[in-house]
DNA sequence: TCGATCCTTCTAGAAAGTTAGAATTATAGG
DNA sequence: CCTATAATTCTAACTTTCTAGAAGGATCGA
C-alpha cells in the first residue's frame, strides 16, 4: 500500500452516496447485491449509481461477478483491511497512546 | 460518528497533497509543526498549503495553536480513530472473518 | 431472431476542487 | 509607528466531479 492508492481510496469512500453504496454492500454480506437491488435501495438514476461503483471497482474496494443478465457486486473486505492498516501504520502513529490499540493491533 | 461526517474526513483525507500532510504531521508526533515548516518540507505555495491545511482542520482532523506569529499544526489522532472506528464498525462487517480483527478490537 | 431485462457508456451542463500569484491580516521587535 | 515575519484571504484560471437523460451493449428465454 503506498500513498497514492490509500489517496484514491480514500476518495472513492470520501463521498456520502458512495460511502452508502459500500456500506449497503457490506451490509449484504457476502452473497452481495447486484446493481438493480443497490438502485432500489439507494434510489438513485441508473446511470449515476453505475458511474460511482465503477469508481469503487477502479480502486479495488468493490469486486462484480456477472451472473447471467445481473451484476453481483461484493465488498472488498480484504483492500478495506489494507487500507485501514495504513491509516493505522502510517497516519496514527501515537506515542501519547491515543493511537496505541490499532497500532499495536498490527505489530502484535 | 455519521456517515456524513466520515465521508467528509475521508474526502478531506483523500486528496494525495493533504493526505501526506496528515501524515506529516503524525510522524512530526504531539509538538506538530509550524505551517512555514510544511511548506518547506512539502514545497508547496503557501496558498494552496493554507487551503489544505483548512480542508483538514473544517473536518476535526488536525488542530492549530498559535505561538505568537507562528501557527503550529498538530494531527488530531482521536478523530482519526474515531474515523477507523466507524470504517471498522459500519463497513468491515464480515461474518467470514476477514474483518473480525477490527470489528472485535472496538467491541473489547 | 425477436423482445425483454439489466447495466453501461455517451453526452452535457452545473457544481466543486485545485493551484498559485497578489493583496491582506496578525503578531512581535525596535 | 515602522518593519519584518508568518500565514490567510482574495482572485482567477483550469481541471475534475457529479448528476442524469438518452442511447447502446450484453445476456437469456421463447
């Protein structure tokens, strides 16, 4: 994980309609949802929901699987994990302790 | 924590300028830095750096003290836990495991 | 092959972000 | 009060993002 991805990652989570898209997806589980479920429930134009998964997909943080004519979309747990073990290593570094759970989380 | 506000901090974290400016701060630990000292370790215009550092400051990320003519920046490290938290909380739910790691460190 | 469903891509306009030079404010020292 | 230092705000240009209607591509059943 260097900067750049965390960066883009971070973006891609750092707008409120795609921060729901993945929180739904992770709410689903991991049969996932497939994008007409997620527009239904988001009730948002077709066309805008596509847009915004696709940046989430870019960047790893969303997988799909095509299962005949739908479009099954999954959380990416495992990039999640990467990430939040970045912000942890990189940008939580605390000698004061207020940091120290999720930084010794990792070491340990 | 709302998904607001963490969408907020992530978008604020998710532009490569401004994350490597938290990150700047983190590894300068609780003293912080002067705004004058970033700029010269980044090498940015002042004015856009001011923009930066006011993006992060706006979402509670990073905190400013002034010693006389100097502004000393600091990294708010209970905002990003409380940011993690809510990441781990929210959207690193996985029944299979691949998550629990997180998920169980803020439940402890 | 035709039609139906599902989703993406195209297109375009409005809104917001990024960058930085110039001007301005804040603080302290002489 | 004047100057110097430190940082912000103003302004403007450029780029990017966001949104969604319309058109197009993919898949399957009949």
């Amino acid at each position: 994980m260097n900067i750049e991805t965390a960066a883009a990652q971070l973006e891609a989570l750092g707008n409120p309609t795609r921060l729901n898209i993945y929180r739904t997806l992770v709410r689903a589980g991991g049969s996932g949802l497939p994008v007409g479920k997620l527009q239904l429930k988001l009730d948002i134009a077709a066309s805008t929901l596509s847009h915004h998964i696709r940046k989430l997909v870019e960047v790893n943080l969303v997988s799909q699987e095509r299962q005949a004519t739908t479009l099954i979309c999954r959380a990416n747990y495992a990039s999640m994990n990467g990430l939040l073990g970045y912000l942890a290593d990189e940008c939580c570094i605390d000698e004061t302790g207020a940091c120290a759970p999720a930084a010794s989380e990792v070491a340990a």
